[in-house]
C-alpha cells in the first residue's frame, strides 16, 4: 500500500471512519527533518500493508488540518485508532520508536 495523501475531503473517510491503525505524517517541502524522515514513513508503510494506514498531510497545503491538531512543529507523527489521537512524537525519529507507537 502507498502512502496516502490526506487532505480535508478524505480525512474523515481515511482516518476517522477507517477500521485501521493510522500513522499520520505532518510535513513539509522546505522541512529538512520531513524530508530525511520520509523513507522511513515509505518503509513503515510498505512492511505494515495490511495492518495500517500512512498518510501525510503537508501543513503549507492543509493549514487547517495542522491547526486543528495543534501541530507546532514539523515532522510530527500522529497515530489514529478508531478515530482518536492515540499517540503523538514530534522531530526525527527511529523507525522502530514510530512503530512502537503503531502497536
């Protein structure tokens, strides 16, 4: 499964209504850490298919998405499970500490 990109018109579909785990990557394309942690996202969600959903969401094109979880900082790493915020990290992080989130 790719990673999808998240926007105010799916959100709902893909996070809130889904059935699944769900990582939620917030970027953006000027970000640097965004940008060195992003194979690891791709990786996450190759080796996780099945079992979660990744998506990103970048925070220059979904400002609102951003505000309306408080998201200050940038990567910040949010995990879904029936809907709710279960779990939230902010900066670089090790694959295997974003997949202890996941669990």
């Amino acid at each position: 499964m790719s990673v999808i990109t998240l926007n105010k018109n799916n959100f709902e579909e893909e996070v809130t209504n889904s059935d699944k785990t769900v990582l939620i990557d917030f970027w953006a394309s000027w970000c640097g850490p965004c940008r060195m942690m992003s194979p690891v996202i791709d990786e996450i969600a190759e080796e996780m298919e099945g079992n979660i959903k990744v998506g990103k969401i970048n925070i220059d094109e979904e400002r609102d998405l951003a505000i309306q979880y408080d998201v200050m900082s940038i990567p910040t790493f949010i995990v879904f499970k029936g809907g709710k915020e279960v779990g939230r990290s902010v900066g670089v992080q090790d694959k295997e500490e974003i997949k202890g989130m996941l669990k």
